[in-house]
C-alpha cells in the first residue's frame, strides 16, 4: 500500500501540481531555469536521486506542496515506510517544533 494514500499529501499534490502549467506559460524562463536547476542537483553523483530526495523532503518541512511532490518522487524511487519515518523524525527533530 503506497504511503501517500495515507497522508493529507494525497489531496495537496493535485491542488500544487495544477498551477504548475500556470507557472510554466506565465514565468517561462523562471521555470526552465528552475527545471534545469533541479534537473542538475538531482542527478546521481556522491548521492544517488533517493538520498537527495530524502534530503529535499527534510527541508520541505512546513511547505505541504513541497513535501507532496518530494514524497511522490520518493514513492516512485522505492522508498520504504521506515525510511520515511527516519527522515521525517530527523526533520522534525532538526526544526525544533514539532511540526508533525
């Protein structure tokens, strides 16, 4: 059963995802840049795409969208259940506040 079913992130993915498009045709040359920007931080070097993805999401905390769509790559790269619970108890642990 993907994690994702059981979080509020399900429902916030979509609402993100959809003014994507919008972005992309209003901030062209924000988003490609943005796009090659991201394309190139997660290409696999020192640390494969599932560790820099672990680390997007630590510091994702506090931005639904954000954690929605990191969680959704990690999903699609084979993250466990434990292991999402290890970062995001790191990352709760490292923001300070409880933010569960």
């Amino acid at each position: 059963m993907h994690i994702i079913k059981h979080m509020y992130f399900a429902k916030v993915l979509p609402m993100s995802s959809k003014h994507y498009p919008d972005s992309t045709r209003d901030m062209p040359d924000v988003m490609q840049g943005f796009s090659a920007l991201a394309s190139a931080a997660a290409k696999d070097g020192a640390l494969d795409k599932k560790t820099k993805e672990f680390v997007a999401l630590g510091i994702a905390i506090g931005c639904d969208g954000c954690i929605g769509f990191h969680t959704e790559a990690l999903i699609k790269l084979g993250a466990s259940k434990a292991e999402f619970e290890e970062v995001l108890g790191m990352a709760i642990t490292m923001g300070g506040d409880g933010g569960v």
